[in-house]
C-alpha cells in the first residue's frame, strides 16, 4: 500500500454516462461481446479524458480508433486497419451485424443462420 501511496496515482472511476458512451462505440465495431468489464472501463476513461490510450490489446485499439482516438502499442505493434465484427454464416455466407449481446466466448459457433440454419461465426471485414 505504501508503494502505490509513494506512486502519487490518480484513481478515477469513469462515470456512468462515459460507461454507456464505450458501449456504444465498441457495438458500433463488434467489439462489446468480447471486451471485459475492465477493458470497458478502461475505454470509457480514454473516451471521457480525450487521451491516447496505450495497450497491446487490439480489440480496444480497433475501437478507440474507430471512435477517433489515437492509441500506442506497449510492446506488440499496433493494429494496422479498423476492424467491424459480423456474423457470417458457414455455409451459406450470409452475414448479419454483431449484437451487442452475443456470447462472450471466443470459440465456436455463436447461432445459427436464418437463412440455411448453419453455424454462424464471428468474423471481421476492414471498417
């Protein structure tokens, strides 16, 4: 404890408002199903304070550039395009948009088609 005293850290928790706010910038993407509550947090703070957020973890650069914010990589290099998540289907190639609610799973089939009743699967075309 007297480390993190000695450390003179700011701690701030981010505001309802800017929680909704990282929601909704990270549906807007398909990101949402497959951040955390942290990573959520995180981004709701990088939003609110304008400032360049430094990560490593690519779904949270995908969407705070996506939101125009300006991001840097701590040790693997930053991600090069703008991703959008969609479901597409396996055998048909239907595809539909990521709900905000799908599975947090990162493997596997996530429903199936409408169309032909195959698995649909969580994949990214350029934004």
């Amino acid at each position: 404890m007297m480390l993190v005293e000695a450390a003179d850290i700011l701690w701030r928790d981010a505001p309802p408002s800017a929680i909704e706010h990282a929601k909704t910038c990270a549906s807007a993407t398909g990101d949402l199903a497959r951040l955390s509550d942290v990573d959520v947090d995180v981004l709701a703070l990088a939003l609110e304070l304008k400032a360049v957020l430094v990560t490593d973890d690519y779904r949270l650069q995908n969407t705070y550039r996506h939101a125009g914010g300006s991001i840097e990589s701590v040790v693997n290099a930053p991600s090069k395009h703008v991703w959008i998540w969609e479901l597409r289907c396996k055998g048909c190639g239907a595809t539909s948009p990521l709900p905000a609610d799908v599975s947090r799973s990162k493997k596997g089939p996530v429903g199936e088609c409408g169309a032909c009743g195959s698995p649909m699967e969580i994949k990214r075309r350029r934004g």
